[in-house]
C-alpha cells in the first residue's frame, strides 16, 4: 500500500508546515478557543495535565499506537480530542516521538467539507506522518471526520480499523479518569490476531444466546475475517464477513441496533427476531414500531440491504468500552453484532453503503466446536490452551 511506506521527518515536516500556513494547527501550549464548546473537561492546558491523564495518554501511544521513540505522530484534533491533546503530546515528547496538533474543527463545520472537499495539506501531513491519531462520533454526523472522507478515498475508513498503517481512532472521552491495566489493553491485539488464525482455518461458526439465538455462520474460502484494532484503547473485535451460502438460521436482537431501528432507549420492547437462510434475510418479528425501521432500513438499500454482511466477535473483555464510547448502546464488551447490509465487495471491505449491527447480548460463541466466548466473555483460557 502506498501509504504504508516509510517516510522521513523531513518530508513530515515539509508537508505539514503547509498546514501551519493556511491557519489550521492549534500547538498545544494554545488550544483553548472561546469560540468551541468543550463539555468534557472545558478549558484544559498544559498546566493541568495530571499525572493519570499523562499515564492513560502514554498507554494510549505506547500499547494502543505501538510508538517507538523517532517516530511522528499527527493528532487531528475536533472539540472533542482537543482538551486532550495537550495530553497526547507531553506524553509523545517523553516518549522520544515527534508530535504535532492540527486543530481541524473550523474545517469540519465548514461547506466544502460537506461537499466532499479534501484539504490537500491535511492529507499529505496524514499521510506522512508515522501514526494518525482522530475523534470520530461512533453514529453519523455530517462534520463525521472518518479517514476516508478527509483522504478522499472511502476505502481508507474500513482499511483504517485494522490498525495496522496506525491510522487509529481514540475513545477519548472521560481520559483523565481511566484506570485500566496496560495488560488488559494489551490483552486485545494477542486475541484479536488469535481469533482471526482461529477462523482462517475453521469450516463454521456458531451462535447461541439466553433470547434464544441458535445462528450458523459460514467461513472457509468465501468469507473473510478483519481484525478491528484501530479504535483504541478498549475495543477489539474480528469482524467476519461470513460465507453466504452456509449463513442460516434465527439471531434474536434483544440489544440495541445502529440506524435507530431499536435504540437503547427502548430495550424493554419485544426483541427483533430474524431468520435467515442462505445468507439473507427470510423472516422478522418483533416490537411492530422498530420492525416496520428494520422493514425501511433493507428497503432503502439498492440491492436491499437482505444480507449478512457481518458477524461481530468483540475481543475486548473491558466495561470502559461500553462507558467512553459507542454513545448508541451497541459494540459492548459482553455482546456480539450482525450486521444486515448490501456489501457487494464482501473481498475487500466489511462495510457496504447500508450497514446496520444488530447486539446479541451475553452470547456463546463456537468455533468447529470450540467455544471462545462464552455468556458474552472471551475465553482466554480456551486460547492459552489451544496452544496456537
């Protein structure tokens, strides 16, 4: 991949002195704006960096990022990752890194962007730069800064979750007051690239839950399996594009959906339950409100957004994913997702135009038989003992 080249600090620097010139870096001994909202920790500077803000900034880089010292580091910074930024970049400076904020909020807000503009400074300094650190809101808003829409190149959203060119989102929210163990944040990327050896040999998966899930989903050949650790620190999952033809059976969404079709607020209704055979949806009930929006939501799609487009199996074991982040409900550390979609590149990308996960909560999952999740938990011992 061509931005997955080495580049120099210089060519770091000469393509992000461009952005300098044009106004956009906010430096971090300077960050406070009276014109931005910040209702996480307003008016945060350098002076106010405690110590376990610093320590959590420096996890994020050294565990999460995988820095080593020499390297560049470029924080795109919205209103909401700017308080932290501050933060992000003493902890780089000890570190060894080279670190620079641009402050892109103006930017965000503005036309062009919603246009589909792409500010060529911003790509180049991204693209130079060794990691990539953002903000992105985990439900659609149109100043959403996802990669693909500030590259120009769509694909770069999905190819960005693997983590692997650091290109990496940051759950920042609440950061001054995480207290997690760096070898719990560690733990994810060792089960996540276990899980994803797992299936690349594995024939079928399987899903049961307490609602009532019993749901087969194909692997082999035609399906793929994407590891997802580009959302850091807390969440990790496999994200598997499953064979159609060998995907059937009923999945019960007693948990929230995306695209509002049963939001978190209204969980006391009567679960979705759809069965699906050969890959694609054949039958739905549920609460009569959210299966007429499930009903809309396929229809919208062209195709129809009738398939299995994704089976998601969360990696991350930690209950601060489910409190700083994900703000619809879904992707929480004790559940599991399907997502029904119209991905027509099942080879190449996890997300087609329309792409809704649907949460099983407290889910076992089975592997040829070998169960890695359990009630909703990863099952390290299962992987210790594999040996693999």
């Amino acid at each position: 991949m061509k931005n997955e080249k080495d580049l120099s600090r210089r060519n770091f620097f000469q393509k992000f002195s461009i952005g300098f010139g044009m106004g956009m870096v906010g430096l971090h001994k300077n960050i406070q704006r009276k014109d931005i909202s910040m209702p996480l920790i307003s008016g945060l500077s350098e002076k106010n960096i405690t110590a376990r803000l610093l320590e959590n900034a420096r996890l994020v880089l050294e565990v999460s990022c995988r820095a080593k010292s020499g390297e560049t580091l470029l924080i795109i910074a919205d209103e909401t990752l700017l308080p932290y930024s501050p933060a992000l970049a003493s902890a780089a400076v000890e570190l060894g890194l080279i670190p620079a904020i641009m402050d892109i909020t103006d930017y965000l807000s503005s036309k062009p962007y919603q246009d589909g503009f792409v500010l060529e400074p911003l790509k180049a300094a991204m693209e130079s730069a060794d990691i990539v650190i953002e903000n992105l809101a985990d439900t659609w808003v149109s100043d959403r800064p996802d990669f693909g829409r500030l590259v120009g190149d769509p694909d770069y959203q999905d190819k960005s979750l693997t983590a692997k060119r650091r290109w990496v989102i940051i759950q920042c929210n609440g950061m001054e007051k995480w207290e997690v163990d760096p070898e719990e944040i560690a733990a994810i990327p060792k089960r996540t690239h276990w899980l994803k050896a797992l299936l690349g040999s594995a024939e079928k998966g399987h899903i049961i839950s307490p609602a009532g899930t019993d749901f087969t989903f194909g692997l082999g050949a035609d399906s793929m399996h994407t590891p997802v650790l580009g959302i850091v620190p807390f969440y990790g999952e496999v994200a598997v594009t499953p064979s159609l033809e060998s995907t059937s059976g009923t999945f019960i969404v007693d948990g929230p959906t995306q695209q509002n079709v049963r939001p978190a607020d209204e969980l006391d209704r009567e679960p979705l339950r759809i069965t699906v055979e050969a890959g694609r949806v054949k039958n739905m009930s549920g609460d009569p409100v959210q299966l007429k929006r499930l009903k809309e939501f396929i229809a919208s799609g062209d195709p129809p957004a009738d398939a299995i487009d994704e089976v998601g199996i969360l990696t991350t074991t930690l209950k601060e994913n489910d409190i700083y982040y994900w703000s619809d409900g879904t992707h929480h550390h004790d559940r599991a997702h399907i997502a029904l979609g119209n991905n027509v590149r099942r080879d190449t990308v996890v997300h087609g135009p329309k792409h809704m996960d649907g949460e099983i909560c407290k889910p076992t999952i089975s592997i040829d038989g070998l169960i890695i999740v359990k009630n909703g938990i990863f099952q390290d011992s299962v992987m210790q003992n594999t040996g693999r």
